[in-house]
C-alpha cells in the first residue's frame, strides 16, 4: 500500500459507525493482502529466482458508498517482490514495502507466500501446472489526523492471510494465462488517541474497534516471459471488493 505522506490525503474518519468500520476494514485489506501475481508453474525446473515490483490498485466503491469525503476512486499499492524456488515445487515468495516515516504518519508492510507446484512432482506428464499457496501479511499504519475539534493519533493494524489453489498454461514459451479460487481472512484493528469523535463517541486514550471477516478470493491473470524478462497482470475478487495489479520483473 502506499502511504501519503500527508494525512490530508486520507479520508477523514469522524463519527464511523460499525458499517462504515467494516467498509474501510475490508477495502484495505484487498488492497494490503498479499498477491505475488504470479502463474502456477515453477521458476526452473530445480532451482530458481525471481524479483521485481507489484503495484496495485483498489477499487473505493465500497468505501464511498459509505464514508463520506472519500473522493478517490482507488487506493494505490505496492510490493517489492522476491521469489526462490526450491526442488520438488517448492517456492517462497516475499513482498516487503520500505518503511514509511514521517512526520504525520508511519507505516511498515510485509507479506510472505509459501508454494508448491504440485505437478512438477509429475515431471512433464500433466497437461497444466498447479500450485497450492499459504499466505498472510502484516501491516501497521499510524498518522495524525487533524479535526476541527482537535487532534486524534490513529493506529491501524492487520493481519491478512488465507491459501488458494491455482491453475496456468503456457503457451508459445511466452504466454501463461492462470486463475486461482481460495479463502482468505483479515483481522483489523484501528486504536486512537485524542479528544475528537471518531467512532460515534468521544475519543480518549485506549478507545479501539476491531474487526474480523473471511471471504472467499478469486483471481485471473495472465504473465508474458521474454526471456528472463516477466510482465504480469491480475484481477482479484477479495471481501467483495476488485483490485487489480500489475508487476514487472526478472526470472533466472
């Protein structure tokens, strides 16, 4: 996700009931869960690398239907991926974003994926290639929101993980369409300080809402490899709620 450095860029959270909480819970983690977009099939037939960067982009509708002063129509993201591939299928696969510290706001972000491609136990013998994935990842926001009434320091924690199954093919070397369906949970917290009203209550020191939800994650995409150069692209379905994601990167 990326993190504006100005706290002015974030809608302002004033007076949220508990459906404008879940709302704003399930856009950020769509846009936080952790997605490598990346195809079923291994790196290399043993061993493998792979590194590049993932942006995303979150659909708002959800959000603005709502929560009022939201006027952008998507939450930008991103990720610094990095790949290993092991034998028998076996893959890590990692997405950091640098840590953010400013002034008003502070945020870090890391997630993980653990893959394997099932059939590369059956050699060349299956007709397309499958991966089973665990994932989950972290985030912690905290910025200061300034209210006509005063100041509220905000701190925003989740944590998303699920595991999915996917499927792809290539075709002509270059081209691999895939699509994946699984299951995926988030458990968000938002903590404040302050004397504003936030939550449909003033606001003291300690004052949180937490919230937590499982849905089902449905994704397609499509990877274009020209040699050890990669460009994907992926459409995600997660808490009811579309991103879509793009990456270029390197494969050895």
């Amino acid at each position: 996700m990326f993190f504006p450095q100005k706290s002015e860029a974030i809608p302002r959270l004033t007076d949220l009931n508990s459906s404008q909480v879940d709302a704003l819970f399930r856009v950020l983690a769509a846009d936080l869960a952790f997605r490598p977009v990346e195809p079923a099939s291994a790196y290399g037939k043993y061993f493998g690398f792979t590194f590049g960067v993932i942006v995303i982009a979150t659909s708002t509708n959800k959000l603005s239907n709502v929560l009022p002063g939201t006027n952008i129509r998507f939450i930008p993201g991103a990720d610094v991926f990095f790949g290993l591939q092991l034998p028998l299928g076996l893959a890590f696969e990692l997405g950091v974003l640098p840590r953010v510290n400013s002034p008003s706001i502070k945020a870090q972000k890391g997630g993980w994926n653990l893959k394997w491609t099932v059939t590369e136990v059956f050699g060349d013998k299956a007709p397309m290639h499958m991966a089973l994935r665990l994932n989950g990842s972290q985030t912690l926001v905290t910025y200061t929101q300034n209210l006509s009434g005063g100041t509220a320091e905000l701190k925003y924690k989740s944590r998303v993980y699920g595991a999915n199954i996917s499927f792809s093919k290539k075709f002509l070397y270059i081209f691999e369409p895939y699509m994946g369906a699984g299951v995926i949970n988030h458990k968000s917290q938002i903590d404040a300080s302050g004397s504003v009203r936030v939550l449909n209550q003033d606001f003291y020191t300690g004052t949180s809402v937490s919230s937590s939800e499982v849905s089902p994650w449905l994704y397609m995409g499509m990877q274009i490899r020209l040699l050890i150069l990669t460009l994907s692209f992926e459409y995600d379905r997660i808490f009811k709620v579309d991103t879509m994601s793009a990456k270029l990167g390197f494969k050895f």
